[in-house]
C-alpha cells in the first residue's frame, strides 16, 4: 500500500501540489426479514409506523432481544473483509435526544465491535488495484424517520426505520482521490452483495456513506478532516469529495484553518455546507447496555459460517483469469456482480467459449440491458441463448453484424437463437464460391473504383461493405476480404 | 471533584432539564453533596480487577430471524400527545 | 371466623379451594378495606370493577374445578408493572396517563394462575426513594404509629420505599399480597419497615419485561406479604424465563413453598462482621443476635465471615444505578407518550417537558447519572464503580465458595421514621437507608426480609438472608424456621377507617 499518493492523484492548487486524505463509515442495511432486536419487519417502506413494535417505539419495560440473523451477517461480512472476527464483543448505549431515536439511545457497539480490522483490495482501474484497510464493523440500531416537509412548524416522526439492523463499516484513512474512494464504496457494495448481507440499494438508503476529508502538502503529516454525512450514491461521494478538498485547499492557501466539523453535501449546488446546528455540544455517554449480555461465540460457530460463504470476487476474478484465460480487465468486470459471473459460467457450460463469451457480453448484452435500465436478472435474454449464439459465432456460422439483428429479434420474442437463424436464413454464407461471384460482380460494376484502389488500398474496406450489402451480410468477411485483395491485386 | 454552576447547566442541558437560574444554586450543593458520598472510592484498589459488565453466569440468547411483530400502528400511536395519519408529531427539528 | 382480608394469602386459597368462601367475597371485603384507607394513600389507581369481573371468573373456574394455584386471590400490582389498558404511572407526572398495551410478564403470570388485581399501588417515583415519598401522587402513609413519649404518636410514619405502596397495603391488610421491585432494597426496606415480608429474588428469577425500568443491571421483582409461605405461593407464579427477557434465566422454578418447614439442621449460615456498622443502634443489634440465636436454636450452625467491600457498595450503587437510570429515562421525552410541555422548538419542549414531569430526586438522579457518564468522568467514577461491583461480588462468592448456605444481616439499620423527618436537606441522609441491602443487587443475589421484632417505639424491625444465586429454597426454609422463633409481630389495627 502506498503512503503517499501517486503524482497523478495530487491536486493544483494555486501555490502547489496537495494531496487528499480520505476514509469512510460505510452504513449498510444488513439484509434480515426482522429487525435487530425487535420481531418488526425490517422491509423496506411500509405505511407510517407499521413496521414497528412496541420494542421499538420504546415503550416502558420494553426490552432488546438480538436476532441471530444480524449476528450471522456481520460475521459473514467480517470474513469477506478478511477481518478478525471478535468471538465476544458488547453493545454499548450511545446517548443523544433525537425525536427519530425513541429510547434516548442507539444500541451499538463502541468498545468492542464484533469485527475487527480488515482490507479490502480495490481495482481503482484496469491497471491499478490498491488495499483498503477497514478498522472494524460494528452492529447497531438504524434511527426512525423525520420528515420535515408535511409542516411548517412541525416535524412528522415515522419510525418505520427505528431499530432496523445497520453494519457500521469503518476505513483505514488510505484512500488518496475521489476516484478510489468511489471504487471502494463500489467494491465494498460488491462484496456485500455477494455475501447477502446487503443490498447494496443506494437509493433506498440500504448503503449510506459518512466520508472523511483532510488534504495536506505531500510527506506532511494529516490535516484537520470534515465528515461530509450520508452521501448516497457513488457519484456523490466523488464529487462530494472533489468539492470538499478544493474548499478545504483554498481556505489553506488562503492562510485560513480547516475547523473540524460534519458538512453535508448538496448535489444540486455541487457543494457541502456546514452541519454547525447538529454539532453542538456531543456528548454520547457510551456505557454497555445493561439489557444485553456480552455477545458471544465460539470458533466452530465462525467457521460454520465461513465454509457456507460463497466464493468472493477476488477469488473468483483470480480462477477466471487462471481457468478461462481472461484478461484481468474482463474477469474483473464479470465478478462485479455475482449474477453476472454466475451468469457467465452457465454460458460456458452450455458450450460457449470463454473469451468469446465474455466478449459478447462486456461488449454487447451489458450495454443492450443497461440502456434498457435492466439487470442480468431482469434481462429478457437466458443465458442458454446468449450461449448459443456465441457458439454460432465462433463457428462461423453467423457474423458479427447478424449476431446484432440476432440479439434483437431474441430480445423481443424470446426463442432457440439456432432455430431462428435457421428459419430466417441468416447463416453466414461460407461457400467460397457464391462469394466469388458477389466480388466478381461488385469488381465489374465499378471499374472507377477498381482504379482508385489500386492507388488507394485503404477502399478496400468500400469493396467489402458493397458485397456485404449484396450478400445480406451473411457473407463471410474474412472470405470476402482475402478474394478482394487476390483479385484488386492489392 | 465538585461541580461549579456551569456544569450544573451543562449536565442539565446533556440531560434535557430545563433548570430556573434560581435552582442552579441548590442543584449544585446536592449534586456535590452526592458526589462527596462517592468519593471514598478513589481510595479503593482496583488495580487489575475487571468492571463487572454481568453478574449472571450464561451467555446471551438470541431470537430467530422471524417477523412476529408490526402491523400495530394504532397501538404504537394511542398514547401519542400529538399525532396525524400514523406519524408522531413533533415541534420542527431544525437540521 | 376471620374477616376475610385478616385471612393470609395461603389460608385464603385453602378457603377458596374448599369453597367455604367466594372469590367474589373475598374481593369484595378488600374493595371494601381498600375504600376505607384513602387516608393510607396506598394506591395511584382502584380497579375494582375490573377485579370482580375477574372474582366472578375464578369462581366460575373453581367451580369447574379448573383453578389455578392463585385462583380468585386479590392482590396489588405497584404501579412500575405495566397493565395492560389501565393507566400505568410509576407514581410520576411525566407518564401522565401512558395506557399500556401490554401486560408486564410477571403480572401477566399471576393472571394466567388465576390472581386478580385490586389496583395500582403508589411507590416512589421510578422506584427512587426509600420512603415513598417522592411519589407525584403522594406519600403512602404506613399503616403503624410510633409510640411517643405520651401514647401513640400522631406522627405520619413512612412505609419505606420504594414499593412503600405494596408494603403498607399488605400491611394494612388491603391486599392478599403485591408485588414490588428491588433496585437497592425497594422491596426488604419497606417490608421491614411495615412488619411484612419481602423477597428481592436472584436477578434473573423474575422477566423485568414490562416492568418501567429503573436501572437494569439492579432492577428485580418480587412479592411483599404477610408471611413467609405467601412470599412462597406468589414468587412461584411470578419468576421464571421470559424469552423477552435475555437477562431471564432459563432454568425450572422450584415448588418454593415445599421449603417451607423443610429442616435447616447443619445450614451454615454466614455473619459478616462489616455490617456491625460504627453507631448501629443497640437495638438494631441486639435483634441481629437474637436472629443468630433462633438460627441456632434450629441447628444451623454460625459462622463469622467478612465482606470486605460492604461500605463501598452504597456509594458505587450511587453511581451505577443513576447511569443507568438516565439512560433509561431518556425515552421520556414526550414524543411517543406521556407528557408534553409546548417548547419553542424540539430542545426547549424536552426540556420543559422533562422538567416538569421529572420530580426532584428523579431529576437530581438522572443529572448525577449523566454526570458520571460524560467525557472524562466515566473512568473515574462509573468503570471504577463497576470494578467495585466485582469486588464486592468476589467477597460474596469467596464466603459461599468456604461453604456458607445465607447470610444473616439486619436488614435496615433504623425502624421506620416519620414523614419529611429524613432527607430534606441532604440526600444522602435517605441513602443510608439502603446499606443493609444494595450488596445483594449489586451481586446479583437473593435475599430475603423478615419481620424479627418490635423496636423501643413500637416500630416493627427486621432480619435479613441473603442467599447463594439461585438459592431461594434456602432462604424459605431459613425465613420460615425464625418467623416459627420471633414473636409474632400484631399488625396495626385499623385506625384510618
Ligand atoms: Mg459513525
Ligand atoms: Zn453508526
């Protein structure tokens, strides 16, 4: 890991190079049907204060009893972060007075988190890969809601929310531009889906990032950081972070000092601003919940967990790359999503090859799907018959050009990719003969254009599109190629 | 350790008590006064002895991940001092 | 034949069960006492409709022969235990008329064995005080008067506290049996102080869900009652696991009242030297030795142990039980419930609300607790009290572990005094009230207060046992043999009426 930022990450200021320092507290939503320590639904939404039990709306006597669930994700969570797994740590009381916060604290852990320190390896580009270190994961209790917008003299207090399980996700401050701090949050998103133990939904606030930003001069020591709050989405963290090091470096060369506060983004202005109202006075009197014994398990029980853990990203980027042969970039797209790797896999065991497979879907089944806005798992295309005309592909049978109508006559009547290659006569044709006699005809209808080729090799490709045209585009290029160079004689 | 009138104020505040200027005064002889009772502990030896965070010999059980409660917004509501449609009302929190 | 609210709790079930008297008349003759002791102030809220409905029901069971070990037996409920659609206050403002939903576990236990309630008793507010008299509904008066230099004294007397309710309507005859919570001593003090008998049992015993909670890692319930068997009776129906409660433990409870009687031939029983505190008054001792006395008398043998960590226990209880309490009495916050003061924003509406709903020595509690949890105090005075705590856990494990079955203290260090006598101007002063019996919350352990004598001045005075965890039979079989030695103590007659 390096110290210091590459040069290339540095930022200009007016008076010189400066270099960003950032570490995040990722909040993510563990993903259980109940809440943390209620028996109220953790879904997402709902009508006001449906999904909420007398536990959470902390009526008197109520107590908290933990759902093994929650306890089970956070340790799956740590092992994917190849983090040290605390076989005993306690929830602590973190106590502030907030209408959304109904006991008058928020159960968490302070002390003792369930897991500890971690990394995790980031491909901050097809070439560059750095680690993260985490500092620990800690469970505790989401807040309620408040909205603000249904008065204007009064707030409207939904707690819906209140008491659903959160994994607090706390970095290592080893992140040096906004361009890795968004391929951490990305990868972080990506291992957590693959365990389950996430979403990973941005918009629904199942993934909620409090990013931390100090700049200093290269090889000094670190600046006074600002926490910009809950930022939620990948996007916003980088321009958050981009506009946060720039105010923070003009206030520095102005003579200025940074003060130490919590600042919230605004996307719409491309700016954060302080937080001051909040800030005053925290004083969180942690002390362990006397309601809640010291949470505890044994190895074993760990290690149940860790072999039911489904293979993670880097493992799997590493075995395709060793067992397909593909370049490190493809592999590491592929895994982004474990329904996409899957996804690819079931196409090669249904025949397809490797890097032909990969190709046609870096190249045209994700593009296709994402302007439609779908997924792998929502895309009307089974993996079956993306295979299949991969295989059509590599065998010859049909071009690449065919292979794009082909996509989309699959695409809107769904059917065996061969059989409609079949019924539509849209075989490539490979008869060296038939091809022959389309170069023959396009050469003797244009002797100008002969002329001009001789001069001019680079027409060769105009010769080519002509008998592409006449022959439906299910002549062979290759063939096409070779017989219009032997016979221009160029 | 004794407290002065601004931390009286302080902890008043922490503990979200409004207290009259003329309360401060009292307030601030009682709370010394029990901070006095307390103070024979200092001279205790506690050296190497660990906070005791349970007197109970057993490990913490845990709840299976099943939705058994919700659906009762009406009882989470009935005792409300101010509520509309299912929310809790409150005066405007200032963000 | 004996009014039926003379009759204990035991011998009215054996007159229920053998149908020589109705639940409804026996329900009816407490509505009726109940009615005549306004001036005890005993209870926040009456249900006397609600328990003849209920009277009505257990008859119908008896009838059919489907009762329950509590059939038809009214009792008092202290208002800490959440009921569910009647108003539950714990005897302060700021819950104003919170209607609970739900039912507490360890009174919805007594109801499913067949138990009734007569109401809600008064206790101090949020179980803080030993005196009853931090009640927003005001002081329980105790049902005993002192002799003064020319008679009986007009003094009001307190009925201890917190569960200064339960103790002087048991006392006074209003109730079979109630229940109570101990924190420090909330249930022994005020059973000494009324000539009853009160249980603190092993943490854990009883689910403290539904309970309004006071300081968690204290908190316990038990009963007050006239005898040491009725104790028995109503700590069966009440304990056991909850799976509500994680601090609930899962484990069988006993017949404790088959202790009752059961020899306590070669019991050793233990008698810290550190609870002859310097100034114990001489009658306060003198009662200590007779407890010895009649324990030996029934062939258990005495033993000296030390405790070393005694005297710190009060102070450090003075440090855990309002850090936890502020904590706890965060959610009163008028939002959700209970009161609500008009703020000019949200800050200024919790704190009008919460100053006015909060008494005095709740607010001065919940200030101290946050005090001791705050940035650079929490060291110093609330890990190194729970470092104390485990001392003082330790001196209770190490005399068990050299083979000791209970401990015999007095259980408070002066018979009752009257009201406003005691804490007006020092806090503190009103603390001491609890040396005796905040170690036992403090490790965790049961113990047991029973009425032992009389002092110089009428006032009823009391014997403590505390037991190993889990050990109540113990302390049954112990309780019963010296109620069997002390004189009997006379309850008070009815001058209220
Ligand atoms: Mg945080
Ligand atoms: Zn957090």
């Amino acid at each position: 890991m390096t110290e210091h930022a590459a040069p290339s990450k540095l930022i200009k200021g007016a008076t010189g190079d400066w270099e960003v320092v950032i570490g995040m507290e990722i909040h993510a939503q563990v993903t259980s049907r109940a809440k943390l320590f209620s028996g109220a639904s953790a879904e997402f939404g709902g009508e006001p204060n449906d999904h909420v039990s007398i536990v959470d709306a902390a009526m008197p006597g109520m107590l908290p009893v933990i759902n093994e669930e929650c306890v089970a994700q956070a340790v799956r969570t740590g092992l994917g972060l190849e983090a040290k797994i605390n076989l005993r740590s306690v929830f602590d009381r973190k106590n502030y007075f907030y209408p959304d916060l109904p006991q008058g604290y928020q159960i968490s852990q302070y002390k003792h988190p369930i897991v500890g320190e971690g990394e995790v390896i980031v491909d901050v580009s097809p070439t560059e890969r750095i680690k993260v270190g985490v500092e620990r994961l800690h469970l505790e209790q989401d807040a309620g809601k408040s909205l603000h917008e249904l008065s204007a003299t009064e707030s409207h207090v939904d707690l819906n929310r209140s008491g659903v399980a959160l994994m607090e996700i706390v970095s290592k401050p080893d992140m040096r531009s906004a361009e890795e701090a968004r391929a951490y949050v990305s990868k972080l998103r990506t291992i957590l889906r693959y365990i389950g133990s996430c979403d990973g939904n941005m918009e629904q606030g199942s993934l909620r990032a409090d990013v931390n930003v100090s700049v200093r001069r290269p090889g000094e020591p670190l600046g006074t950081r600002c926490e910009i709050k809950n930022v939620n989405s990948i996007r916003f963290i980088g321009q958050a972070i981009e506009v946060e090091a720039r105010r923070q470096i003009a206030i520095l060369e102005d003579g200025g000092v940074i003060a130490q506060e919590t600042r919230l983004f605004d996307p719409g202005k491309g700016e954060t601003r302080s937080l001051r109202s909040k800030e005053e006075a925290h004083d969180y009197r942690y002390f362990p919940d006397p309601d809640l014994l010291p949470l505890e398990f044994d190895q074993a029980y760990v290690d149940a967990l860790a072999r039911e853990l489904p293979e993670l990203p880097d493992a799997k980027r590493a075995r395709f790359i060793e067992q397909y042969g593909l370049p490190p970039y493809d592999a590491g797209v592929l895994v982004m999503e474990r329904a996409s790797a899957d996804y690819f896999e079931d196409m090669i065991k249904d025949g397809a090859n490797p890097k032909a497979a990969a190709n046609w879907l870096i190249n045209e089944y994700f593009g296709r799907l994402n302007k439609e806005g779908l997924t792998i798992n929502t895309g009307p295309i089974s993996a079956q018959a993306n295979s299949s005309i991969v295989q059509m592909i590599t065998s010859n049978e049909i071009s690449g050009k065919i292979a794009k109508d082909l996509i989309e006559i699959v695409w809107s009547q769904p059917g065996d990719p061969r059989e409609i290659v079949e019924a539509r006569g849209m075989k490539q044709v490979t008869d060296t003969g038939e091809i022959e006699a389309a170069v023959d005809a396009v050469i003797s209808a244009n002797p100008d254009k002969v002329a001009q080729a001789l001069a001019k090799p680079t027409m060769l490709g105009w010769f080519v599109g002509q008998v592409m045209k006449t022959t439906g585009g299910k002549a062979n290029p290759q063939t096409v190629n070779e017989l219009l160079k032997k016979k221009l004689g160029i | 350790m004794s407290v002065d009138s601004a931390v009286v104020r302080r902890i008043a505040h922490l503990s979200r008590i409004a207290v009259e200027d003329e309360e401060v005064e009292r307030l601030r002889g009682e709370l010394n006064a029990i901070l006095a009772f307390v103070e024979e502990l200092d001279a205790v030896d506690v050296s190497g002895v660990e906070p005791l965070t349970s007197v109970l010999p057993m490990k913490m059980k845990k709840r299976a991940d099943v939705v058994t409660d919700g659906g009762i917004a009406d009882d989470i509501l009935v005792n409300a001092p101010e509520r509309e449609d299912h929310f809790f009302v409150v005066p405007k929190v200032v963000e | 034949m004996t009014e039926p609210t003379h009759l204990t709790l035991s011998q009215a079930r054996d007159a229920l069960k053998a149908r020589t008297l109705s639940s409804t008349e026996l329900t009816q003759a407490h509505i009726d006492a109940i009615d005549r002791a306004g001036a005890l102030n005993c209870f926040i809220t009456k249900t006397p409709e609600l328990a003849l409905d209920c009277a009505k029901e257990s008859d119908a069971r008896i009838a059919r022969g489907a009762a329950g070990p509590l059939e038809g037996l009214p009792l008092g409920i202290k208002d800490l235990y959440c009921t569910k659609g009647v108003r539950t206050t714990a005897a302060s403002r700021i819950l104003d008329d919170f209607t609970p939903t739900y039912e507490s576990t360890v009174s919805a236990n007594l109801w499913r064995d067949g138990a009734l309630m007569l109401g809600k008793l008064n206790l101090d507010e949020f179980a803080m005080g030993s005196s009853n008299e931090t009640s927003a509904f005001g002081p329980v008066v105790s049902p005993w008067r002192r002799k003064g230099a020319n008679g009986i004294d007009d003094a009001k007397i307190v009925p201890g506290g917190s569960s200064g309710g339960s103790s002087a309507a048991v006392a006074a005859h209003l109730c079979l049996g109630a229940t109570a919570t101990d924190t420090g001593g909330s249930i022994r003090q005020p059973a000494a102080f009324t000539g009853t008998v009160g249980v603190k049992p092993t943490y854990g015993r009883c689910s403290r869900w539904g309970v309004v909670a006071f300081a968690s890692s204290l908190d316990q319930a038990g009963p007050i009652t006239r005898t040491v068997r009725d104790a028995a009776i109503m700590l069966r129906s009440m304990a056991g696991h909850d799976p509500k409660d994680t601090t609930s433990v899962d484990a069988p409870v006993p017949d404790y009242e088959a202790a009752i009687g059961a020899s306590v031939k070669g019991r050793r029983i233990g008698v810290p030297k550190e609870y002859r505190l310097e100034g114990l008054s001489p009658e306060i001792a003198a009662l200590w030795d007779q407890g010895v006395a009649w324990l030996k008398d029934a062939g258990a043998e005495i033993v000296e142990i030390s405790l070393p960590h005694t005297r710190h226990a009060l102070p450090a209880y003075y440090i855990i039980a309002p850090a936890e309490a502020s904590s706890n009495l965060a959610r009163y916050d008028g939002v959700r419930y209970g009161l609500r003061e008009k703020g000019r924003d949200i800050t200024d509406m919790y704190e009008k609300t919460r100053a006015k709903g909060f008494g005095a020595e709740v607010r001065r509690r919940v200030m101290i607790g946050t005090y001791v949890l705050s940035a650079g105090y929490y060291d110093a005075y609330y890990v190194r009290a729970q470092k104390i705590r485990s001392l003082i856990k330790r001196d209770f494990d190490l005399a068990f572990a050299g083979g000791v079955d209970a401990v015999l203290t007095p259980a408070t260090p002066s018979p009752a005094f009257a009201l406003g006598e005691k804490g007006s101007s020092d806090p503190v002063e009103m603390y001491l009230n609890d040396v005796f019996t905040v170690t036992v919350n403090m490790a965790g352990l049961p113990g047991l207060a029973l009425p032992a004598g009389l002092s110089g001045n009428g006032l009823p005075l009391a014997l403590q046992l505390i037991g190993r965890p889990f050990e109540e039979e113990t302390l049954f079989a112990l309780a019963a043999a010296l109620e069997q030695a002390a004189p009997k103590i006379k309850l008070p007659a009815a001058w209220w009426s």
